[in-house]
C-alpha cells in the first residue's frame, strides 16, 4: 500500500481504520486503558509488529487472539500470519528510553506494507464489528475428537443443536478424552461425530466443548456469534434426548411436540439460522427435516410455516419474532434477552447478573437504534398488571405472547416523524394523541395493523406532567378500524439508510455448467428393490448393490432411476436432475417424466412420500461435505404401519380460536385448567390464560376440564358455528360424565345440527356452595390470541 507518514496515527490507507498510537510517561502504552493502540515490539528492527489492544493493565491483551501478550512477551497469532503473508510492520520499540523516542521521531517516514487481505478484514468499528476472520473459532475433529483453532480459512462444518444434560463434556475436559469418556455427556458428543463423520463432515461445533466459558470475554464473543455460527454451518443436527421416532411427529401421540428442545431460549435461534435442520431422537435415529416436518413444527412454536419455506425472518415485524419467543425459557434469566440478539442482528455485551428485565430493555434498545418499527411498542402485560403504570418496552418476551398478528409499522406516512430515541428522562416518539376521559388520558396510536383484519392497534397513555405520559391498562391493546384522520397533514420527507443484508457464509451456489453428483442409497427396509438401469456414461454402479451414483454435467438434463422388486415386480422411479440447486422426483411405475415441475428455490429440501401397494416410498436427502454432491436416501414404510397416514399429512393452523383463563377464582381457591379434549397442535398456555384453537368446519368444539389433578370440579364447552364463525356457544356442567361421553353426546348433537340452539352464556349452580358459575362467550376487542373469549365469574346467592 505504498509508505505513509507518522503523524499521531499510523495511517494504513483508506481500507481500514486510522490505528491511533499514544505512549505514556514510561513509554509502554500506560494511558491506553480501553483504547485501540499498540502491545509490544521486539527488539529486532525487522520484526516489529503492531496488535490491537482491548485491555491494558498490568498486562496487554491482544485484540485479534485475545492472548495475553505481556509486554515484550512471546509471539502472538498476529505475528504468525504477517509472516505468513510477507507482511512488515514498523512500529516504535517498547524501551522507554529517550532512544524509543527519538528513533520514533527522527523516522519522518514509516513504511508499512501489508497484503490487501489484512485490510480486507480490519473492522471499522472495532466496538461492534469484529471481523470473522480473526475472530477465534474452535472445530471438533470428528475422527480424533481433538479440536483446532480456526482465524481464518474456516472448512465447511455441522453443528450440533441440543438441550444441556448433567454432566456435558467441557472446554477443559475435552483436552483429555480419558477425562471426557467418564462424564455422562461424552456418548451425545461421540454420537453427533459420528452421525457427521458418516456423511463426510471432518469437523463439527459442539457449544459445550467449543467454547472456553471460564473465559468471560470469550464468552461474551461466542453469546454474540452463536447466529452466525449455526447460520454459517453447513448443516444442523437437533439432537432431541427425550423423543423416540415410536410414532410420526404428525401422530398426536407422539412425544415430538413436547420436547424440552423446543421451550429452551437458545434452540429458537438455532432453529431458525442455519439452512439445513435434521432432527434426531434419543437414539440418534434421524426423524426428518424442518423443511419436511415444517408444518408440525410451525405448529409447535406459533412460527410461521413461511417461515421454513425460506422467507426472510426480517420481513416480519418485531412484535411477531418477540411472540416466537414468549413461551420459551432460559437457566439464566438475562438470556431471554442474549438470545435473540442474533434474530434482530444486534450486539451488546452480556452482563450476567444485571437481572432479566434489564437485559431485556437493552435488547430493545439495540433494536430501536436500528429499525423504527412502532410494533416493538404492541404488547400486552399480564392481566395482574392492569392498574399499573408503565413505559413503553416491555419486561421480557412474555409480554409479547398475543402479538403474533401484529405487522410491521407503516413508517412512511408520517415521514420523518417515525423515528424516536431514548433520552434521560425516558423515550421521545411522534404518536397521535386522542382525549378519552379527561384531561390526563389518551389513546395513542402505533402504526401497526393486525394481520387478520387490518385494525389499528392502539394504547393508553395518562398525563403524568407537563410533557411526560406514562402506559396505563398496560394488559390491552385496542383495535382501530383506521387512523387516517389524524394523518391528514402530515407530509414529511426522510431518506433512510440501507441495512447490510446479512449473508451466510455457507451458502456456495452450484454453478449450472459445474458437474453434480446425486448418491441414491437404500436403506434396510428398501434393499429388496433392484436398481434397473444399465450401465452409461452418467449412471455409475457402486460395488455396494444399495448405492447408485449419477453425475450430471448440464443444466436441465433428467436421468431417471427405476427400481424394482425381483417377487411383485413393484417399480418406483427417481427422476433426477438439475437447475440453480440439485432437484428430483419421485414416481411409482417407470414411466418417463413429461417435464420437471416448477420448484421454488426456497424449497429445496426432501420429505416426499408415495403410496404404493406395500406400503409407501419415501426419500430423504442429506447435506454433505461436499457442496457439488448431494445424497438421497429411500427407505419404505410398511403397509400396516399405523404411521403412514401421518407421513402424508400437513397441518394447517385455525384461522379462529377462544382466549379461556388458565385459572379460575372460585368461591374458595384457585381452580387450574387442567385438561382440553380433544388436543390441538396449536393449542397454547400461558400464565394466566390459554388458547384453544378451533374450526368451525373441522372440530368445531372443545371440553375444558377444571379442577385439580384426578379430580375435575366441572367442565366447560366451547363452540364455534358457520363458514365466519357467526354463531359461538358455551356451556358449563358438573363433572359427573367423563370428557369422552361428553364429547361424543356434544358429537351427536353437531350431527344433529343442535349445537346453534346453545347460548352464548350458561349458567351452573354449585350444590356445596350457595352461588352459581356463570359462563360466557364474546368476540375479542382488543388484541388476542384468536378471535373469541371466554369469561368465566362466580356469583354468590341462590
């Protein structure tokens, strides 16, 4: 880059960062606590090197491997690579002589040659942008288990998603596998190795024996890396230790929805960030994708299906990735914050102990110093807060819980007006103001509308003094059906800045022209099916009889593979073949495919299944080391297998609902919800209330059973009538029939068309105490999870 003068700084081209250099008395950097400025330099004229420095005390840290150098210590990484890429720095000697000095200064000027690849990765704001490629990152060997460090040149890598167990293998254990083998954890770690070494993975990320926790600011750098980690991963494996592949993840029997993978904080980044998820169960038995199961999934965890079928999670409002994480919990109460930072593209530094709620509102305000978003402001607080006072951001993910419909604000109509920022005496935004009762209280309006019918939401605010509002009714959210009104005049113009688009590193396209490899294995329950395809140029058949190769040269070019069954002379066919990303069908029979179906890019994942006269034909793919080869894996599913009727099935979340309280106050204690008949995927309970999905045209009731464990007090039903859920219905009885015949006598009466004669309320007297349960049902006002509610309030008297 050619010599530059030293003027105060050491100026290393328009590239990088100006790397200012300051010494104090002693001449050893002592004034440059948190500063940006030199470590240490040898004694050799030619082998002085310049490092960044985070920290001085009574030692000097360096910034890009974070080791502690001492001063005058031993080499550094740094030193490592500029000799490895020829690169020289002169820089002033740590003796603190005049000599130091006056080398410095007689040195008019400084010669500093470097490669295009150090600037290329010198961050520009060294406090919120560490580069990747200096940044430490340690990879778990899968055939040594040993690990290795990686600054730059990362490989191609799985890694492993799962839930902490006792006794995990650690940082320090893993340093000796005699050590390790005796914790209880070394058998996920030999497993999820094993599983990757078998699709040719050299190295995988594990976080409990990838990250040195006993190193706080390593710690800090991996919390604030972990979405990149797994976005940047070829593939993830989700290891859920408490599910067995017994029955399809569709089959409500199925232990798959309740795994505590999917109410863990940290799983929800880990599920969303990386491009390929394979779920395995506790005997490391693959049970499918998430593009495959992305329905069973999406109904597990309220995100939506899109969502999985690659939609960019920034499209959706901040209010709606808050509700993804309302349900979810964290050991450490901070972490609900931490753990989102990814999903919002933020960093601030852990500070453990600081409480969850002030983790919390830091969070938010990262979010708010890049997107202005109103929705950030559109949640609803417990209903045990509503007589208190509160500001405008929310205490923890919880408070987000109804917020799923809730779109990103419409920021363009009131111009610049739509940006707000934090002050010392609380947060200055634009919103429109409506007097509602008095003086002292308004409605305030966000620029947010529901997905489902397009109202505005709406909050109220009292007048605390001359300028200053606090959120009262902190537990509603009001519809509007508009609020062009109070938009009229204005006319504002602002230009915003463009956000960086965060691109995964991982992600390599296949050139059109670049030849591809297709590996077809069958697996143990289709090794009775015969590959039939003579041998050609394309077609190569591997001495193993259960794996076929095919390789394809050029775009758009279909080879198919038939095969088929020596006894019943049953046939499938696989059509293979290529665009911007490896493609296929599958078939029963042999007949030729007129042309490849439209696919979408964004879904290019496995999962389909046909039905045959045996059973059913199902296909799989699986991500590899290798990015120009894909492997597919068929396998069949019995006929009398009871599953198979799962393996076709998608689930579709209920348009409608009711919100039912979770406990009830009864004329002597508090009466839990204790069961609903029949389960739905979508259902939902919270702290203080439950949502129990519904439709009008599928199941279009329920039984809610309250009382204690064994010993219901009384049910409740619920119903929903008509193509737009005109007509809802409730009743309240004792608990003298089981939940079953209930069902199935309110059954008969659907059949019947005898459900529409039920009331809105009901109404059931309690024969030990003298009062009665009154139960009633309305539409929602404000904003709630589905669209009706339930009510349910003691009266004392005959």
């Amino acid at each position: 880059m050619g010599e530059t003068r030293f003027e105060g700084e050491l100026d290393v081209g328009a590239d990088v960062v100006p790397f200012p250099f300051r010494a104090g008395p002693e001449g050893n950097g002592g004034d440059l606590q948190n500063r940006v400025g030199w470590v240490r330099g040898e004694e050799e004229e030619e082998r002085t090197y310049v490092v960044a420095v985070v920290e001085w005390k009574r030692h000097c840290s360096c910034y890009f491997c974070r080791t502690q150098a001492g001063i005058g210590g031993g080499d550094c990484l740094v030193s490592r690579v500029l000799e490895r890429h020829n690169g020289r720095y002169w820089s002033p000697q740590r003796s603190s002589s005049r000599r130091w000095r006056s080398k410095w200064s007689e040195s008019s000027r400084i010669r500093f040659r470097a490669q295009r690849f150090l600037t290329s990765f010198w961050p520009r704001n060294i406090g919120s942008c560490r580069s990747r490629l200096l940044s430490l990152m340690r990879l778990l060997n899968t055939k040594t288990l040993k690990l290795a460090e990686f600054y730059a040149d990362i490989p191609l890598y799985a890694i492993l998603s799962h839930t902490w167990e006792k006794e995990e293998v650690t940082f320090q254990d893993i340093q000796n596998l005699e050590t390790a083998r005796l914790k209880a954890g070394f058998a996920k770690v030999s497993n999820a190795c094993a599983r990757a070494r078998n699709y040719d993975f050299e190295w995988i990320w594990i976080d409990s024996c990838c990250i040195n926790k006993e190193s706080s600011a390593e710690l800090s750098e991996a919390i604030n890396s972990m979405y990149q980690y797994y976005e940047d991963a070829a593939v993830c494996y989700v290891y859920l230790c408490d599910v067995s592949i017994e029955f399809h993840p569709r089959n409500l029997k199925s232990t798959f929805k309740d795994s505590r993978w999917f109410k863990r904080g940290w799983t929800l980044q880990e599920l969303l960030a990386p491009d390929h998820v394979v779920f395995l169960d506790k005997d490391w038995v693959r049970i499918g994708t998430r593009w495959t199961l992305r329905d069973v999934v999406s109904a597990i965890t309220s995100i939506p299906v899109e969502v999985f079928e690659g939609w960019d999670i920034n499209t959706y409002s901040v209010a709606q990735r808050m509700s993804w994480a309302a349900s979810r919990e964290t050991t450490r109460a901070e972490d609900q914050a931490y753990s989102l930072m990814g999903i919002f593209g933020v960093s601030m530094p852990p500070i453990y102990g600081e409480g969850g709620a002030k983790a919390f509102m830091r969070l938010q305000q990262e979010i708010i110093k890049i997107s202005d978003d109103q929705s950030i402001f559109a949640w609803v607080a417990a209903s045990s807060e509503r007589n208190e006072h509160r500001g405008l951001l929310a205490k923890s993910p919880y408070e987000f819980r109804m917020s799923g419909e809730v779109k990103a604000s419409e920021s363009d109509c009131i111009g610049d007006r739509s940006s707000y920022s934090f002050g010392n005496n609380g947060l200055h935004i634009h919103l429109p103001l409506e007097s509602i009762g008095g003086d002292d209280l308004f409605l305030a309006s966000l620029l947010c509308q529901s997905e489902r019918d397009g109202s505005f939401l709406s909050f109220a605010l009292r007048k605390t003094s001359r300028h200053q509002y606090a959120r009262c009714h902190p537990d509603q959210l009001v519809f509007r059906p508009t609020l062009q009104p109070a938009l009229n005049n204005i006319q504002e113009l602002t230009v915003r800045e463009i956000p960086v688009t965060r691109r995964s590193r991982s992600y390599v396209s296949v050139d059109l022209f670049e030849s591809l490899m297709y590996h077809v294995d069958l697996l143990p329950s289709a090794q009775h099916f015969i590959c039939t395809n003579s041998q050609s140029w394309h077609v190569i058949h591997s001495p193993n009889l259960s794996r076929v190769s095919v390789r394809l040269q050029r775009p758009i070019f279909d080879c198919k593979l038939t095969y088929k069954t020596q006894v019943t002379e049953e046939a499938f066919t696989i059509h293979l073949w290529r665009g911007g990303f490896p493609c296929y069908v599958l078939q029963l029979g042999d007949q030729p495919l007129k042309w490849p179906p439209l696919i979408d890019e964004s879904s290019p994942d496995d999962g389909t299944v046909v039905c045959s006269n045996s059973g059913a034909i199902s296909v799989h793919s699986e991500v590899t080391s290798d990015r120009s080869a894909r492997r597919f894996e068929i396998g069949v599913i019995d006929r009398d297998s009871l599953e198979i009727n799962f393996w076709t099935q998608t689930l579709r979340p209920p348009r409608s609902g009711f919100i039912v309280p979770s406990m009830y106050y009864g004329p002597s204690e508090m009466i839990p919800l204790v069961g609903v008949y029949p389960f739905d995927f979508y259902q939902k309970t919270f702290q203080d209330m439950a949502y129990i999905p519904m439709s009008p045209t599928d199941d279009p009731f329920r039984i809610l059973t309250y009382g204690r464990p064994g010993t219901p007090s009384f049910h409740v039903a619920i119903g929903l009538l008509g193509p737009s859920c005109e007509t809802y219905w409730t009743e309240v009885m004792g608990d003298g029939e089981s939940v079953e015949q209930l069902y199935q006598s309110y059954l008969n009466r659907s059949r019947a068309d005898k459900l529409g004669q039920l009331g809105q309320t009901s109404t059931w007297s309690d024969s030990l105490y003298v009062g009665s349960l009154i139960a009633s049902v309305q539409e929602r006002s404000s904003l709630r999870l589905g669209t009706h509610l339930l009510r349910l309030e003691w009266i004392w008297g005959p």
